[in-house]
C-alpha cells in the first residue's frame, strides 16, 4: 500500500521524500506493535487507524502541489543565479564517467577555458592527479565521506595551482552530479612556506645564542630559558617550567637565593615603568668570580592591559669589561705596528747580520725571511755601485753612536731579489740588548710614496665612498664642538638637512632631532656625559616616537693615542626587534606544546638519572630530588630485566637508530605497569654523552587488547553482525556474521564509516535523533534501512553500545545487527492484503470507507462535491459459469485496468466484491464532469476483451450519487449509488443513472 502511495504521488509530482518519511515513521510503529504482540487481533484496528492519518497526510500534501511545483521553480532560478553570478568557481562532475557537466564564469576565467571547452573535458584533464586517483575522490565525495580536498590542478597555459575543493553531491533527475567550490589557495601555500621557514631560521637564532634568555608569563613563572640562563643560576636539568624565582631559590644553590630574589623585585619594576628597562645584574658564582649582566627587560601585555609575558635578556660583559682593557693595550700595540706596517723593518748585529726580516721587507726587496736572515746586509740589498761607500758609512756609524742617518730619514739606492733597483727612505737606530749592538733600519720603498702622493685625492676619494656605502649612519665630532665628518646615511636616518649639516655645528643637530625623541632629555644628558669623558666608550637604544629604534655607538677618535674627538654610529634595529618580538612569540608557542606532552621523558648518563619531566615522576611517583643522579635501574622491575634492556638496546641506540621496546615498568611503591619505551643516543659516537628515552604507560592499551581478543572470539563465532568504530565513527573490525548479511569483505570497510552502508531511506532527522539518544544513554535500539555490496536495500535491528573508559569517555561503538527482511516482508504482505483485492490489486471496501470518510471531511470543509460511482458488470456471472472462472477471474482484472484509466489521479477506484466496483470522485464541479467519466467507463467496457482465444465483448450498469445533493454520510451516498445502478439494470443496462 505504501508504494501505491509513493507511485502516485511521484506521479502527480508531489515530494515522494516527505511522504515517505511520513509512511516511515508510522509503518516502523506497525512492525513494533506486529512483533511484540505476534500479530494478535488488535493489530487490524490499529492499522487502520494509522492509515487513516496516513491517508489525511497525503491529502494535505496533494493540495500543496502547485505550491510546491512554484518553490521548486523558483528554487532552481536561484541555484543557477548563485552558480553562474559567484565569483567562487565552481563545477558539476558526473562521478560515474568524470565529465565536467557545468562550470560557471570564474571557473572559466581561473582555468583559462570556455565553458564549451570544459564541458567537454573530464575532470583528470585539469588535474595533475591520475584517472584512476579522481575517481576515488569523486567515489568519496559522493558518498560525503570526504567533503574537502587540496589537489594540484593545472590551467590552460600550463601553470599548476594549489587549490582547496569542498564538493557535496546533488540529485538532478534521479542522476548525482558533484558540485564543487574550488579555492585558489597557491599563495597561501607559498605564505605558509615562508613563515615556516622564518620560523624555524628564529628558532635556530635562540638556541644558538650565547646570552642568558628568559620566558615568564603575567606572574613571573618560568616558561622557557635557553642553555645559558640555566647555566648562570646552575639550574640544569631542574624543571623550572611553571615556577617563580622564589621557588626556584629553593632548587638551586644557595648563593644564588639573594639574586633570584633581586629578579623578582627588578621584574616588578620594569612591570610598573610598562616598557623596556636596561640594568645591570649581579650574579655570584660559586669558588670565582661573579658575573656582570647587561639585562634587558620587555614586558608584554594583553589587550586589556593585563600582564601576558616579560622578556629577560642578559649579556655577560664580565670578560668585555676585561677585554676592553687589554684590548685597548693591544690596539696600542696594534697602532705602533699599524703605524709602520708599510715599511721593511731590518733588524742587524754588529757583524752586519741580518737577525730580523718582517713581511715587509720580503715585499720590499722580495727575500724571504729565510733567505735574509744570516746573510750580510749589504751584501743582499746594496747595489755593487755603492757597496764600498755604505760599508764605510755603516762603520763610521757604529762608532759615532748616532741614532738616526745624520739626524734625518734619507734616500737610498737599494736593489731587489730581481736585480731592480729603487730608491728607498732609510732611518736607522741602534740599541743593545744585554750588552750587544744591534741596529734597527725602517726602509720605506720611496716609488711607492710617490705613488701614494700621486693618488692622495683618489685615496681621499675612496675613503668618502666607504663611508657612504655603510648601512650605518656616521657623525665624526671635534672637541670643539664641530662636526668634522658625516654621510649620507646619517642624514636619512635622522632627516637633517643637508645645509644644516654642512654648518658644521653639533649643538644646533642635537637640537634639530630631539622633538623626534620619546625621551630628548636622556638622550642630550648621555651626550653631555660622553663628550666630558673622551676616553670612554658607549652604546645604548634610541627610541623614536614613530617607534623607530635606533642602536647608538660611540668611541673615542684618537690621533697618535691622543684623543681627539668623538665617533658616533647609528643604526636602525626597528626590524630586528620586530623579529625579536617575533621569536617571543614563537617561544610561546612552543612553551604550549611542551605543556600539553602526556609522556614520560628522561635524560640517562652513565645509567644515571640525569632530567626527567614532571609526567615521568607522576607516572613512577618519585619526586625530582629522589632520582636526580640515581641508577636508571630503580625503573626496572629487577636487575636482570634492565641488563635485557641494555643488551637489546645499546647495539641499537650506539648504531644511530630508534630502540622501541614494551616491557614491564617498576613504581616507587613497588607496583608494575606496562611501558612503551623509546631511546635514541644523544651522539651515537660518543656514548658518554648519554640517551634521551620517551616512556608511556601502555597499561590500559593492554589491558583493552587482551579484553578485545576475547571479544574477538566471541564475534567470530556469533551468528548476528557485529560493527566495532572507533570513537570518530571509523569501522576498525567486523565480524564473519557481517560479511554474510552484507555481501561487503572485512578489508572493504575497514578505515571507512558506516555510511558506507546507508540505502538513503533515513534522513537527516532520523540520524540526529539516534545520535542524540546514544549521546545521552550511552545506548539505542532500533531498526535500520541498509544496503547490500550488491545494492539491495534491506531492514536490521541493530543494538549500538557507546564503549567508555575509565573517565567515561567514549573510545569505541559496538553495533550488533540481524536481518530481519523476511519478517519485514511478511508484515507488508499482511498490511497490504488487509486493505486490497488479492486479485485486482485495487483498494478495498475498507480502504474504500476510508478514503471516503476523508474526502467528505475535506469537502465539508472545502464547501466542494463529490460523487459516488456504482459500476456493475452485466450478464458477468453467465461468462463466469460457462468459460469458467479462470477466465473470469482474468477478465475482473482486464477491468480493473480499464476502470483506472477512465479516472483521474486524485479518484479512487475500489472492487467491492464479485463484479462490482465502486469509485470515489472528489472534487467534482458539476454533473458534467461526472458524466463525461461515466460515458469513458461505458465505453471501455463495451469494448471487446482478448483472454486467451475468447473475445468477450461485455458492458456495464452505473449508478451515480453526489454528495451534498444526495446525502452527507458514507452509507448513505454508497446505497443511493447502488440504487441508481439496479434501476439501470431493470431499465436494460450499459448505461448509467443519478439516484
């Protein structure tokens, strides 16, 4: 009865969807009540009654037809507009042969085709995927397993472009086509590169840095310290996360209480001044010296003010401070060298032996040291011309005690390794050295002084270029106050003008930038400091209220070691501390994910205990005091079970691989638990440098596994399907009994959804209301419409479990199912025959009562007509008697035929028994109508009938009554008909009568 129902309102046009849900719902009480009560008496009235209401349902959805056909007009009109006018692309792909059915403007345009172009193309033509890997996804995407995809598609001209795909499937004339909304995401993709590169480049810079790095949130609790800061306060391998420096106090040395306590006091201050702060920090160190700090503080808030993080960054400048000392010694030094550096310097006894020979007299006269020294001055580098006048020179000045060639640096021939002579500045100076003479000569090629004059204004030119070329800004001040020298750079970063500059005076500069400056005051104090003390060097920040960020240098210009005035440099740091802020951020994130680890992690040295995180002492019950340094081995359950480990796992861990192992774990109370380990060597070549091993209690996964392999045995072997999810609904097992009931093999479902299996009966409602009852009792029972591997849609009462553990959590689903079709089929049999003619297939007569109880409802309430039709066939019983009632029987049904053809779609026509049928007309106008449909019936009926090799010719008696005319009740109508019918037979039949 029910796919009557559907067959005719598919025929009208009405939404079948709808109705069948309705049927559904009612038809699924049916079955309920035939079950439980095997079918006993009551189960007639019952249905009737239901189908009653059912019946009403349909009435109501006939009379919203034209409404219904109007939205879905309208409804299509929209999609197109929305599928053509979006800027999205978008296209529709049959799944089934991978043609591209429609695509819309801006597919057109991003994939450089004409939409005739794409109609014609598959959907593998514009993807870098394979035919066979776009069928799967379309498979996907049309069960809506997968609803979103990135793939590589590919443009007319060639070019590959990222893209994100969000597809559903839709029914267009009974036929599913994908409709999908295609994202260009390629510069996404690329953005995503490169910020993770930045990433990663940030992450490398803190851990390689050299300074004291710290990272407190809005408390001033430790997040993350760099190796340095942990070493200045001796904290390696405590677990500082989470902890104040008062606490750690307690941790660390007690030489180091007093100082992170200061930490404390400082970090509330820079707290209050709301910005950065820059101080000096002392730090003791045990049995040395202590450590001078050059701290920088940056405090961060949230956007409503409140305290987020401070940033802690600390120089040691205790060693600078002493370099800086022996560094201005050595620059000394240096200077002096530097000074002659261009001059050969030859170094002779009194024997004329050459005993020193630097690099520039290699240069000047082209002899190694080696080849020089021994040999005898004049006779290398003397020219044979004046040999005997230099060697009586040479002697005359041993003996006179002179310091310098007659008081004055002179002119010279000299000759080189390759014969060329050249004229050389020769000054000479004698000293003794525990008693010896010695003399010392700075010989200076004279060609490349000339040189050097010749080219002064090129050099000059050089050294203007070299200072503008630097990406720093140089300010080169007298004592007097005059500026001697600035570049370009300078300029722009200060935005001086050029005129300003050039007038050469300092005090006017300094008064031109300071409105640029959030604090001028401090900045002209500094240089008032600075140019009172010319030795002293300096650098500090400079912030601008434009919040540029300049670093200042300054040292002193010294000429032959006197101080002469001052050298500043600037230089613009603006992006580097937005990268420093950056990396801030960064660290918060990792400190987030460090937080949230659910695994145990230790360091082992030496099978010593070396860290552990809080997880692992949770998991043993130890605090950190009682395993720092401790054996490894108080983990394990017995000595013998550690030395397993060690053989198993250090020819593993030493040869640079992962050891995975899961064994028995011991707990400081005694108790034991299974364990996954993991261990990796530090170094595989340096085995002193210990291993890093990653711990989880594997206890529960046990535990589950054993009870799961039970399970198992018990599914294997049960005659009814079992189903086993995982939490998110993923088939992880079924059983032999599913196989058989479902056609599908076990590797078919595995790692797909149940929806696999949905024949598309149940809707989204129905869905909901199961998962809302399993959500909120852990269990539902219930009767599911699925399909077959082979298609066949079928019925199964199912039973599905939500599996908790031990916090109540749902872990898995366990479905447990029979087929229960041939049962179904047997009730719709039976609810079938209860309301047609077994041999018509047409309603009956309490199918008939009950439809006409509805439509005279609705015609009172409609103030409309309707009309009774008695139709009798003539002289039937004699066809009956003599060609028996096989033909008799066929020739009912050839009417039963005719009869509905004669009837509009909204009639009913009914066989009451014999050869009598009655119909039903609703919504009649007048009596014409109801003629024209009489005289239709007539003259099928007289119509010759072919059964077998009998041509029966027959006619038939009808008898008419119209309600409200004629009556307003069910009974009443019905009699009056029949009434109408026998006066036609009296009156000589094939014909029809109004009562």
């Amino acid at each position: 009865m029910a796919d009557n129902i559907l067959t005719t309102a598919a025929k009208r046009g009405l939404d079948t969807q709808e109705i069948n849900k309705n049927l559904t719902e009612k038809a699924f009480r049916l079955r309920c009540l035939a079950y439980l009560s095997n079918v006993k008496a009551d189960l007639l009235t019952e249905t009737i009654f239901s189908m009653r209401k059912s019946k009403s349902a349909l009435s109501a959805e006939i009379r919203q037809r034209k409404l219904i056909e109007e939205k879905l007009r309208k409804s299509h009109d929209l999609y197109r507009q929305m599928f053509t006018n979006n800027s999205a692309v978008k296209t529709l792909i049959d799944p089934r042969t991978g043609d591209i059915v429609d695509a819309n403007p801006s597919a057109c345009k991003f994939y450089g085709y004409t939409r005739q172009e794409l109609t014609s193309m598959k959907a593998w033509d514009i993807s870098v995927l394979q035919e066979e890997e776009c069928r799967r996804e379309m498979a996907m995407a049309e069960a809506e397993t997968c609803t979103y995809f990135c793939f590589q598609n590919v443009t007319k001209s060639g070019e590959i472009r990222e893209v994100e795909v969000y597809s559903s499937p839709i029914n267009t004339g009974g036929d599913n086509l994908i409709h999908s909304i295609i994202h260009d995401i390629t510069d996404r993709k690329r953005a995503e590169e490169t910020a993770n590169e930045h990433k990663e480049k940030l992450m490398t810079l803190i851990n390689s840095s050299p300074d004291s790095i710290f990272f407190k949130d809005g408390k001033g609790r430790w997040q993350i310290v760099n190796d340095a800061g942990l070493d200045l306060f001796k904290l390696s391998g405590v677990d500082y996360v989470g902890k104040k420096d008062s606490e750690l106090a307690h941790l660390a040395d007690s030489i180091y209480s007093d100082s992170l306590g200061m930490c404390e006091g400082t970090d509330e201050e820079t707290w209050q001044e709301g910005r950065q702060t820059r101080c000096e920090e002392v730090v003791p160190s045990p049995g040395g010296p202590s450590t001078v700090l050059d701290v920088i503080k940056v405090p961060l808030f949230n956007k409503d003010g409140s305290r987020k993080a401070i940033v802690i960054i600390g120089r040691d400048i205790t060693e600078s401070r002493k370099d800086r000392e022996r560094l201005e010694e050595s620059e000394e030094w240096f200077r002096v060298i530097t000074a002659s550096a261009n001059d050969a310097i030859v170094v002779i006894d009194d024997e004329d032996k050459i005993t020193y020979w630097n690099q520039a007299a290699e240069r000047v006269y082209g002899h190694t040291s080696e080849e020089a020294v021994g040999q005898t001055l004049h006779d290398l580098v003397i020219p044979d011309s004046i040999r005997e006048r230099y060697i009586q020179w040479y002697e005359n000045f041993k003996n006179s005690g002179e310091q310098f060639y007659p008081g004055q640096t002179v002119v010279r021939r000299g000759v080189r390794k390759n014969g060329e002579e050249f004229p050389m500045e020769l000054s000479v100076a004698t000293v003794k050295i525990r008693g010896k003479f010695y003399a010392v000569g700075f010989v200076r090629d004279a060609t490349e002084r000339l040189k050097i004059q010749a080219n002064l204004e090129k050099s000059l030119s050089v050294h203007h270029a070299t200072l503008e070329s630097t990406a720093d800004g140089m300010l080169v001040v007298d004592h007097e106050g005059k500026v001697v020298s600035f570049n370009r750079k300078f300029l722009l970063m200060w935005r001086i003008p050029h005129a300003l500059a050039q007038s050469g005076n300092d005090i006017k500069l300094v008064e031109f930038v300071l409105d640029q400056l959030k604090k001028p005051d401090d900045f002209t104090a500094r240089i008032k400091e600075l140019y009172s003390k010319p030795e002293e060097e300096s650098f500090d920040l400079l912030e601008f209220k434009d919040d540029r960020i300049f670093e200042r240098y300054s040292t002193s210009q010294k000429i032959d070691g006197q101080s002469v005035g001052r050298v500043w440099s600037f230089r613009d740091v603006t992006e580097r501390k937005k990268m420093e802020n950056m990396l801030h951020e960064t660290l918060l994130e990792m400190n987030t994910i460090l937080d949230s680890l659910e695994v145990g992690i230790t360091f082992v040295r030496s099978e010593k205990i070396n860290w552990v995180n809080q997880k692992m002492l949770d998991m043993f019950g130890y605090s950190r005091n009682e395993v720092d340094g401790e054996p490894v081995e108080i983990f394990h359950t017995s000595s013998g079970s550690f030395t397993q480990l060690k053989d198993e796992a250090l020819p593993v861990i030493t040869s640079g691989k992962i050891h995975l192992d899961e064994r028995l774990m011991k707990r400081k109370d005694g108790s034991s638990f299974w364990c996954r380990l993991i261990g990796k060597a530090i170094d595989p070549d340096e085995r002193d440098k210990g291993s890093i091993w990653i711990v989880e209690d594997i206890t529960e996964r046990k535990r589950v596994a054993e009870k799961l392999r039970l399970d198992a045995a018990v599914l294997e072997n049960t005659t009814e399907g079992v189903i086993i999810t995982d939490a998110n609904c993923v088939i992880l097992s079924v059983n032999p009994a599913f196989v058989r009931i479902t056609g599908f093999r076990a590797k078919e479902v595995i790692g797909a959804k149940p929806s696999v299996l949905s024949s598309g009966r149940h809707d989204k409602k129905f869905y909901e209301d199961v998962w809302s009852e399993l959500l909120a009792k852990g269990e539902w029972e219930g009767v599911f419409w699925n399909k077959r591997k082979n298609g066949e849609v079928y019925p199964h009462e199912a039973t599905i479990t939500a599996i908790k553990d031990e916090q109540g959590n749902t872990t898995q689903y366990a479905s447990i199912f029979r087929d229960v079709t041939d049962r179904k089929r047997q009730e719709e049999q039976i609810k079938y025959l209860a309301f047609h003619d077994p041999l018509t297939d047409l309603p009956n007569r309490k199918l008939f009562f009950d439809r006409i109880e509805v439509e005279l409802a609705r015609a009172k309430r409609e103030k409309e007509k309707l009309s009774i039709m008695f139709v009798d066939l003539d002289n039937f019983k004699k066809i009956n008697d003599s060609m028996g009632h096989d033909v008799g029987d066929k020739l009912l049904k050839k009417m039963a035929g005719r009869l509905k053809k004669c009837i509009r779609e909204s009639d009913t026509v009914s066989r009451l028994g014999g050869d009598e049928f009655i119909l039903l007309l609703p919504n009649i106008s007048d009596k014409a109508g109801v003629k024209k449909i009489a005289k239709k019936i007539l003259a099928e009926a007289k119509a010759p009938i072919l059964i077998g090799s009998h041509k029966i010719s027959i006619t038939a008696s009808i008898g008419l009554s119209m309600y409200p005319k004629d009556g307003d009740g069910p009974d009443t109508l019905v009699k009056k008909a029949d009434d109408a019918m026998y006066a036609v037979k009296q009156s000589g039949r094939n014909n029809y009568k109004f009562c």
